[in-house]
C-alpha cells in the first residue's frame, strides 16, 4: 500500500513537472537554462519512479530472489523449490 501511494504521488509529480517544463518551453526557449533545469528534475523522478518500478518487479520474481540470496548457480531442482 506504502508504495501505491508512492507512486501515485510520483506520477502527479511527473505530470506535474512535465506541464512546467512544457510552460517554461514556450515563454522562453527550449534550451534555456530554465527549461534545462526542469528538465534535469523531471529526469530525476523518472529515475526514481523507475527504480521504484524494477524493486516492485524484482520482489515478484520468488526464482530470481532466490538466486541474489544465494548469489549461485540455480540447478533445476533449486528452481522448483524456490518457486514452491
């Protein structure tokens, strides 16, 4: 539930950034430093939504957890048992 709201709050914030990005765009010049430096930001929040996004996937794959926890080779058998 924590990082629903997580990511809810980052999505409005990239929507959110993104509109000022688009704003700032069109009262100044697209390579202004004003839109550069939203621009940074927005690339900021999309890193950490991303990384967000790769943990989530990460903790729903029970194979591949299995393997980082035991940083070894998985034999067949090793799969099964990790995903049962």
């Amino acid at each position: 539930m924590k990082q629903e709201l997580l990511r809810a709050e980052l999505l409005m914030s990239i929507n959110n950034k993104r509109e000022e990005m688009i704003k700032t765009a069109e009262k100044e010049s697209f390579t202004s430093e004003a839109v550069l430096k939203v621009s940074q930001d927005l690339d900021e929040l999309l890193n950490i939504y991303q990384r967000l996004s790769i943990q989530e996937n990460e903790s729903n794959h029970p194979i591949q957890d299995f393997y980082i926890a035991n940083k070894k080779s998985l034999t067949p058998r090793d799969a099964c048992s990790a995903n049962g």
